[in-house]
C-alpha cells in the first residue's frame, strides 16, 4: 500500500487521475425573461459548454513544453521590427521574420525533447496527496 512520504496518509491518488478528475466539462442551459420596446415579455434562452478545472487538478496538470512557441514569438517580432525600423518593409519582415522564426521553434523543441520527455516520464510517476497536498515520485 502507498502512503504519503509527508505525513503518512493513505489517501494518495496519481497526478494524472487527479488531473483527469478535476477536469470537468457540462453543458449549461439558461433562461430570461425581457420586455421589448413595444411592452411584450418574451423569454430568451441561452445554452453552451463550460469547461472548469479545480484548483488541485491545475496543480497536478501535465507539463507543458511551452518553450518553442515562446522562443518563436520573440524571434518573430524582433525580425518584424527589426525589419520595418531598418526600412526592409514591414510585410517582407514579417513573413522572413515568420519563416526564420518556426526554424527557430523547432531547434529549441529538438534541444528540449529530452528534458521534455524526462518532466513527462516524471509526471507518470508522480503522486498526490490529498491530506497534505505533498506530490512525490514513486
Ligand atoms: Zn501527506
């Protein structure tokens, strides 16, 4: 039986389930009434999906290799201001800049992948504690 390093509690679950769990998604549907301008009373309806996560859930979230798309904004904007400053022209900037910029996110994805891929073998280990909130690998 697995028991919380911490404090000793039993009532540890997996990151990933209490991820899972804590996510959830519902429909919602939602009425009124109203008054038009020539005094009839309708009634309006409105429905749609909402998706909520629970403070626990957000702490036991998957990483996120959120680096790459980080990378390439900042390198997309410098070339675009660079260029348009420079008088290159702007949309010639831009699309240079956009071209230069996925080559860019995709040499920090590779230089990351494996420090990545080890936060994610990582979080498949990791267990939370629900008495204590400690999280720990097994
Ligand atoms: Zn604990």
């Amino acid at each position: 039986m697995i028991h919380c390093p911490n404090c000793g509690s039993r009532g540890v679950r997996k990151s990933k389930a209490v991820y899972e769990q804590g996510i959830s998604t519902g429909s919602y549907r939602s009425g009124s009434t109203y008054t038009s301008s020539r005094g009839r009373v309708g009634f309006r309806s409105s429905s749609g999906t909402s998706r909520r996560i629970s403070a626990v859930a957000e702490r036991n979230a998957p990483p996120q290799n959120d680096l790459p798309g980080k990378v390439g904004t900042a390198v997309w904007i410098s070339i675009t201001v660079l260029g348009t400053i420079s008088n290159a022209g702007f949309l010639g900037s831009l699309g240079v800049g956009f071209v230069v910029a996925l080559i860019a996110a995709a040499i920090t994805a590779g230089k990351t992948s494996a420090a990545f891929n080890a936060k994610l073998a990582d979080y498949d280990r990791t267990w939370y504690c629900r008495q204590c909130g400690d999280q720990f690998l097994i």
